[in-house]
C-alpha cells in the first residue's frame, strides 16, 4: 500500500513555480523518495529521486527534510505542459503508487 | 536515456479470449519487471514482479493463472491476460530499473486493453 500523503490537487500559475509537498514519516533508511508524474492516457514520467540530499536536474529540484519525513518537489517556472498528475513515492525495489497530485497549471 | 517500449498501445480483444502484451527494455538488460494497472480515474496498482528466469511473484489479489507473466530474457517480458472478460478492461504498464543508483525507474506507455 501506498505509505506517502500529498494534497488531492493543487492549482499554479503558468511560469511561476510550483512546489508540490509530500508527507512520507514511514520512510525507512534505505528508501529512496521518488517523484514521477502521469499525463492522461501516458506511461508515468520520472521527474526526479533522491535518499537524504536535495536534488536538482533539468526537471526540477527535491528538497527533503533533514528526518527524511517529507519532500517538496519544485518545478522552477511551471509551464501549461506541466499540467498532470504528480506521485511521490518512497520505496527502494518496488513502487507502490498513491493517489497523486492533480496540478493544474493556468494561464 | 532508458527507454521501455511496450506493444501494443492498445488492444480490443472479444470476451473468452488472450491477449498478450511484450515490455522491452530497449537500451538496458533488466533481471526485474514490474506490471501495473490502472483503472480510470485511480492510481497504478502493482499487480506482479517480473524476474528473468524465474516465476513471477504477484501482489496480493491478483490471480496468477489469469494473469501469466514470461520473463524469458533480460530485455522481454510478457503479460498475457487469459480468458479475458469485460472486467480486465483496463490501461496496463510495465516498468524496470536501468541499472545505477542515479537512474530512477523507468516506465513503458501502457497498454490499453478492451474487452468486448
């Protein structure tokens, strides 16, 4: 079952940035944060993951807490493309997936 | 990149009968995969590990005899839904991990089955 909490849905504003939080206090020390995210009809993309060190890539940027028991994903300048549902999931050989994020970028 | 392909995108198949989905790993080998599926408007749910060589181990629930998996070598696996009903309507998807800790997991497109 899936052990991360994030909020139903969340709207943004097109070139702004978008921070998208995560709740994930069961997380054990060898389970990696993952985020991906899922356009309608499509395979889920990966966005980024990392274990206790903030991350960066052309994506996007994953802060964790210093506990490790939650993470925000920032998407830096949000974009109408970026609209999707977002999943983060902590695990560290299979993923079980959540209900998401619902993130609506608007113009 | 890693790239997983999945055949076909999309599948209309008549009640009673099989229907066989191919997840390949194009760029990378991989001993593990993963079958997703996913109904409308819900989240992906596992529904088996797919290890080359070996049986498959399926999540709680999910039948195995309907649901055969054949992970025959270290780039293919396959997913046959047998005796297809209505039900097993759904958009299946298979994963796998390119080796390397800087790698995520990576996804196929998705197959969309329809039963008749």
């Amino acid at each position: 079952d899936a052990k991360t909490t994030q909020p139903p849905s969340m709207d943004c504003a097109e070139g702004r940035a978008a921070n998208l939080p995560c709740n994930h206090s069961t997380i054990s020390g060898n389970e990696y944060v993952y985020w991906y995210r899922q356009i309608h009809s499509q395979g889920p993309q990966y966005i980024i993951h990392g274990l206790k060190n903030n991350e960066t890539n052309e994506m996007a940027s994953l802060i964790i807490t210093e506990d490790r028991k939650s993470s925000t994903l920032i998407l830096p300048h949000a974009t109408l493309r970026d609209t999707a549902v977002y999943y983060c999931i902590e695990g560290d050989y299979k993923l079980s997936f959540g209900a998401g994020t619902t993130v609506t970028v608007r113009a | 990149g890693a790239v997983v392909s999945q055949h076909p995108s999309w599948v209309i198949c008549k009640s009673g009968t099989s229907v066989k989905i191919e997840c390949r790993s194009l760029d990378f080998q991989a001993t593990t995969m993963f079958w997703y599926r996913q109904f409308p408007k819900q989240s992906l749910m596992l529904m088996a590990t797919s290890n080359e060589g070996s049986k498959a181990t399926y999540e709680q629930g999910v039948e195995k005899d309907k649901f055969l998996i054949n992970h025959a070598s270290l780039t293919l696996s396959t997913l046959t839904v047998t005796s297809a009903h209505p039900e097993d309507s759904s958009f299946y998807i298979c994963s796998a991990r390119p080796p390397g800790l800087s790698y995520g997991y990576t996804f196929g497109s998705g197959t969309r089955l329809t039963v008749v």
